[in-house]
C-alpha cells in the first residue's frame, strides 16, 4: 500500500513540530529550522526529505506517463472514427456512381 504524506505529516515526523494551528499551508521559507542537531538526526532527517522528494517525483512520473498513454488512447480512437467515415463516404460515392452507370445504361437503350 501506498502512504501519500501531506504537509502536516511532514512537518510532524521530519522536524518535529505541528504546523496544524498555522493557517494554511507552510512552506519551506516558514517552517522552523533546528540548528544545532546532532549529525545522527540531521542525516535521517535528511534522508526522510530525499525519500520525500523521490516518491513524489515518481508520483509525477506515473501521473504524467498516465496522461500520455490516455491522450495516446484518444488519438487511436479518433484516428479509427476518421477512417469509417472515410470509408463510409468512399462507400457511397461508388454506390452513387454506380446508380448514375446503371441509369445511363438504361437510357442509352
């Protein structure tokens, strides 16, 4: 199972703080730094924060090859509409002309 992480969790598990009773979201500008950690904690944090970034570049890649695929899909079917309709006309243009022989024959005898 997938755990999409909102902001709150981020700033809950990764610095240790609720951004809960601030309005809206925060952002990286506002959210407080704690300097002085020790380098055990700076370097899980900052793993925390890379891992973060990776599954929400993978999120986006997923997202976008889903648009493609889906946008690939749309052109397929409107290219196969065009050629029935093609064919269609085709169809009955012969059907016309072969009406129009047919009277001609007719006529002629």
């Amino acid at each position: 199972m997938v755990r999409y992480w909102n902001a709150l969790d981020i700033d809950v598990r990764v610095l240790g703080c609720n951004a809960s009773a601030g309005a809206g979201v925060s952002t990286m500008r506002e959210t407080p730094t704690q300097r002085g950690l020790p380098p055990e904690l700076d370097r899980i944090a900052h793993e925390r924060r890379a891992q973060l970034i990776a599954q929400l570049h993978r999120q986006a890649i997923a997202t976008a090859n889903d648009l493609s695929a889906r946008q690939k899909a749309i052109k397929a079917g409107l290219a196969k509409d065009a050629r029935r309709r093609k064919t269609a006309a085709w169809l009955i243009a012969a059907g016309a002309f072969i009406v129009a022989l047919a009277c001609i024959l007719v006529l002629w005898q």
